[in-house]
C-alpha cells in the first residue's frame, strides 16, 4: 500500500525501508493505518481556509525493549505538524502488535496526507466540465406504510 516493489515510498521515493522490514510491512500497515486514519484530526484552521499538505513521518521500532521513537522529516505545512506529533506521542498501545518477527526493529516512513473533500457540484464540475445534475434513471417504487 505505502511501498512499492523498490522499497521506497510510493509518495515520495526518497524514502526507503530495509528488505527485512518490507517483509513484515503489511503486517505493519495493518495495525498501524487504520489506527492513523481514526484518531488523526484535521487542524480547523487548515480546514476553514483550504490548506492540504503531506507530512511523512519516520517511526523507529526497536522490538527488543518495544519502544519507540518518531519525528517529522518532511513537512508542506507547519499546521499539520501539531495533530501528527500528538497522534503518534500516543501511538505505545499499537506498537507492540506491529512488531517484525525475531525481535528486529523497524524503522519505516508514514505518510500522513491532510485533503480536503469536494462537495458533488465542485467534483462533477471538474470532471464533467459542467452543472451536472444526477438522478436515477428508474421510477420510483411505491412505499407501503402501516
């Protein structure tokens, strides 16, 4: 999902993971992104005035003690940075079950992309080229109540 077949990072390939850890890396992906996606909060401020930005992240795992350490190394936007560090301050309960089999440490990149969604006018109008109005192309069935 994250790394291509080369390692890197399929967002920025300056970023590569050693081959043992991308052995284990969807076992990691799978306990640690969806954990990312539901706790991550979009600054209110970014939201209100449209700002999008990308900040990756690199997460050290050291199985043995299982602790761990991270810290921003790339970031479009300062105001996304504060939502990350608090984020992955309180990522230890998730650790552990992200761990690389053999106690090896982990020491992988994850990105973290603030985007805004577009309502339906503004995305039909980019990809029809026009006020597109919807509707389903069937009549519709009458509803029974009691």
């Amino acid at each position: 999902m994250l790394y291509n077949n080369h390692r890197k990072l399929m967002i920025d390939t300056s970023f590569t993971i050693s081959t043992e850890t991308y052995r284990n890396i969807r076992t990691i992906e799978k306990v640690l992104l969806p954990v990312i996606f539901n706790n991550i909060k979009y600054p209110e401020v970014a939201r209100q005035n449209g700002e999008r930005g990308t900040v990756i992240v690199q997460l050290t795992i050291d199985n043995k003690s299982m602790l761990y350490t991270y810290k921003i190394v790339k970031s479009d936007l300062e105001i996304f940075n504060p939502p990350v560090n608090q984020l992955f301050k309180n990522l230890s309960k998730y650790v552990r079950d992200a761990i690389c089999p053999a106690g090896q440490s982990i020491n992988i990149y994850i990105p973290v992309r603030f985007f805004l969604n577009q309502d339906n006018f503004e995305k039909t109008l980019k990809l029809n080229h026009s006020v597109t109005i919807e509707a389903n192309d069937t009549a519709p069935q009458n509803v029974i109540t009691q």
